[in-house]
C-alpha cells in the first residue's frame, strides 16, 4: 500500500482551519467568556487585597516592632499602645486598598496575558452599555432603592438581562411614584 500524500491544498486547508485556535483575536473573545473572566478579575482583586494587608501589617509591625515605647508617656496625648495599634490598622488598610492595583497587573499580565487587548476592548463596550442603561439614582427612596449602579454584580448574560430589567422597572416606579 502506498502511504497517502498530503498535497498543498489540503495541507493549506488543514492549516486554515487550525487557524482560529491559534490566533484568538479580539473579535473572538464572547459575551460569556468576557463575563467570565471578569468574576475572576474580581476574584483575583479580592485575594490580591487580602495578601497586602497582611503584607501592609507586617511592615507596621516591623516598624513597630523596632521603636522604643516608653509607656509612661502618651504619644499625641494618647496611650502609646493604642497609637500602635491604630499605626497598625492603618497599615493594614492602605496595604488593602492598594490590593486592586496589584491584582489588575497579575491578572493581565499572567492570568490573560494573550487576551489582555481584547478583554480591555470588551470592558470597554460593557461599560458604555452600563452607563448608557443604568437608572437615574436621583429619584430614588426608601420604597425604590437604586439597583446595582455600576453592574458589578453582571456575570453573565441572564445576570445582564435581569439588569437590564431591574433598571425598567426602577424607571417605571420612578416615574408612576410608587
């Protein structure tokens, strides 16, 4: 038996069709996949936020750790220990808020790397259809509160719809006075 030749054209097929799966542009990345990711950037910012406050505290602790106390003299007119722990604290929290920072550039640069261009194009366009269909918080009371401002809470297309949806009937409720 004679092995089968591939000839040009159906390598040049076969090559076409691989194509795709090689070369992902920023056309191909979908609406799920999109919303996907973005519950795991959210994820990755929450993790990155709590990794440094712990890293912010350790550094107020060991600026803490190094300072002499005498506790007989108040600090700003305040128990010196209370002072460290506040200092603490703060620590902390700016280490916290600097968390998302951190998590958007690991998040781009090892979770999404290829699909960096994309996903910021798709955001994007997510965001100007937000601004564009979110209500009006202006008119809003106790009996209709606003809904989700920002769309932080869309993670998907149903989750988009019921968005979509919520923001009808605040409007709705908004203009009838109920």
């Amino acid at each position: 038996m004679r092995p089968s030749v591939m000839g040009p054209a159906r390598f040049v097929r076969l090559f076409q069709s691989a194509r795709p799966l090689l070369n992902k542009t920023a056309s191909d990345l979908t609406w799920n996949e999109f919303l996907t990711l973005r519950i795991k950037q959210r994820r990755v910012n929450v993790a990155s936020s709590c990794v440094t406050a712990l890293g912010g505290m350790l550094v107020g602790w060991g600026f803490i750790a190094n300072i002499e106390i005498d506790p007989t003299e108040p600090i700003l007119g305040f128990d010196p220990f209370m002072v460290s722990a506040a200092g603490l604290i703060v620590c902390g929290f700016l280490g916290y808020m600097a968390g998302p920072s951190v998590g958007t550039v690991v998040f781009k640069n090892f979770i999404i790397r290829k699909q960096a261009a994309s996903f910021a194009k798709k955001n994007t366009d997510f965001l100007r259809h937000v601004r564009k269909n979110r209500p009006d918080p202006s008119k809003q009371s106790y009996g209709n509160p606003v809904t989700d401002y920002y769309g932080e809470k869309i993670g998907s297309l149903k989750d988009y719809r019921r968005w979509l949806r919520d923001g009808r009937a605040y409007r709705r409720k908004a203009e009838k006075f109920l």
